[in-house]
C-alpha cells in the first residue's frame, strides 16, 4: 500500500459527490462501516459527526481508521486511504455541516440544529491504495 497522500489522479473522487465509507473499530475489535460526507485534498480528511454517536465513541477510543470511495460512474474504480484521526473540533452550530450540506445537496443542512455537539473530525492520511479501469 503506497505511503502518503492519494496522488491527483484521484482527485474527482475527492472533489465530487460521491459519499465516503468510513471504517472505524469498535468496542469488541470489529468494524463499523458508515456513508460519511466529507472534504480532503487527499492528505486529510474531514467530516462531522455527532457526539453521542458509536462512530464517535469509536474515534475517540481507537483513532485509526480507512475509508473507501467509489466512483459512481465506474463500479471498477475506487480509491481507499488509511490513517488516523488527528484533531476533534467542537461546533454547536451548524456551521461546519453546512459547508458539507452545499458540497453534497447544494443547500444548507436541515437535518439538524444548532445546539447539537457535532465535531469537525480531521483524518491524516498514511497510506492509500486505488484501482483505475
């Protein structure tokens, strides 16, 4: 598995719509897999997620994680990078979901409110792996 960030040729995957599956270890050491929103420039990735979340309780107990995005145009092209998380920040607004909301519906987010612990969490990456068809 190469070391480092995801090369430019990835680049769509990161920039466009498609959703993120990201892995975390439980509690029992098994995975937990979820669609996740996110932003990365293929050294980090970020995404929110609530506080009184399993994922969330996952992250903050085991920081290492991998997450997998198909491209949607091409089932036989994907892109997968590992790492750890490396920064939790806290926002009880909506702010940091709505730049999320307008990457992926165009619209601000309304599934939620402000008020609600949601944390900007920041995945460096250290290895990734890619299939191109």
């Amino acid at each position: 598995m190469p070391k480092g960030p995801a090369p430019d040729r990835f680049h769509d995957l990161l920039t466009g719509k498609a959703l993120g599956h990201l892995a975390t270890v439980g509690q029992n050491d098994r995975p937990q897999v979820n669609p996740v929103w996110f932003v990365s420039d293929g050294s980090t990735i970020a995404l929110s997620i609530l506080a009184d979340t399993v994922k969330y309780r996952n992250l903050r107990a085991n920081p290492a994680v991998a997450m997998s995005i198909l491209d949607p145009a091409n089932a036989s092209r994907y892109l997968e990078m590992r790492g750890e998380v490396i920064e939790f920040e806290l926002y009880e607004t909506l702010e940091w979901v709505n730049h999320l909301a307008r990457k992926y519906t165009g619209a601000e987010f309304t599934g939620g409110s402000d008020g609600q612990q949601r944390y900007k969490v920041v995945v460096r990456v250290d290895s990734w792996t890619g299939q191109e068809s």
